[in-house]
C-alpha cells in the first residue's frame, strides 16, 4: 500500500538534528542527513527557512570521520631533540606532536623546543577533540587555543590523526556530497 507522508511543520529554532526528516505513522523517518538539508537546500524556500548561518550551523552536525585526518610529525616521548627537529621539518612543520610508546598523546613540541641537543621538552596539548566529536566542536578548540591543529583521540586517548583548518574544510564541503535519501 502507498504511504502518504505528513508534512512536518518547521518550528523556528528546530534542532538541525530533525531537518531532513518526514513523518509516516506517527514515525519521523530520516530523508535527508541534517549535513544535506543545511548544505544544499532543495530549493528557496528551504534556504530561507534553514537560515543564512546554514554553513555554521552544519559544522554541529557534521561529526569529525577518521578519513579526514591528517598525519601531523610525530615523535615519541624519549625522542631527542634533534630527532624531533627533523620530523617536523621533514613533515614542513616548526612542531610535533609528542605521543607514548602506544600512541597516546603526551603532548606537543612546538619550535622553540626543538633547538639545541638535550631531551625533548614537551607542553601538555590541550587542543584535542574525542573522535565522536563534530566538526563544530574541533572548530571551537582549534579557535578557543589559537591552534592550527587539533589532535583527533580515540577512548584510550591514542592519536588518530589531526585536523586542519583546510581539512576541516574539506571535511564540511564532503558532508553535503550526499544528496540521496538516507
């Protein structure tokens, strides 16, 4: 038998975690993701309705995928001076990020640390988001500790990667590449 959706009636200020959905039997069923809806209304009217601010807004419901991540120069904990140095250099980097001997962050080694030969000197790394965080939220890090990146953890507090203000980009402008039914 066909099924009839009802109309879902917009209430301003609706959470963007409901946009995209359409009721059937008193069930709202996904139609589009919350990233879609925001990033490409189907039309004019859908655009005004989602607001200008549809960009920002899709950065809290865009959640951080462990594909988007870069590798950033990694050093271990023991690691040199010199060594440090030369990781990051290699990578294009004036730091690197410090991590244990099972990869969970220690901290980070930013280039007035890596001069001269002694041990590595290490500052505690506090912009860093859980993997189940979104894009928003890295955002706000990356922002609230003047960071051009943000370490990526999982449960264990192991490195996963980082993101960058250009991979964060990337990452929002890949949320609205599906534009089919969920």
């Amino acid at each position: 038998e066909a099924i009839e959706p009802d109309v879902v009636t917009p209430v301003a200020g609706m959470p963007e975690a409901v946009l995209g959905v359409v009721r059937v039997r008193d069930r709202l069923l996904p139609l589009y993701s919350p990233a879609a809806v925001l990033g490409k209304p189907a039309d004019d009217f859908v655009a005004e309705f989602v607001g200008a601010d549809r960009g920002l807004r899709r950065l809290a419901v865009t959640p951080i995928d462990v594909a988007d991540l870069e590798h950033a120069p990694l050093v271990r904990e023991d690691a040199m001076v010199a060594d440090a140095r030369r990781v990051a250099e290699k990578a294009g980097m004036s730091s690197a990020i410090v991590v244990d001997d099972a990869e969970r962050l220690v901290g980070w080694a930013p280039s007035d640390h890596l001069e001269g030969s002694s041990a590595l000197r290490v500052r505690p790394m506090k912009a860093s988001v859980h993997r189940s965080a979104t894009l928003k939220d890295a955002w706000s890090v990356m922002l609230r500790y003047d960071a051009g990146w943000v370490a990526v953890l999982d449960d264990d507090r192991r490195l996963l990667g980082v993101l960058t203000p250009d991979s964060l980009h990337a990452a929002l402008r890949r949320s609205v590449r599906v534009t089919e039914p969920v």
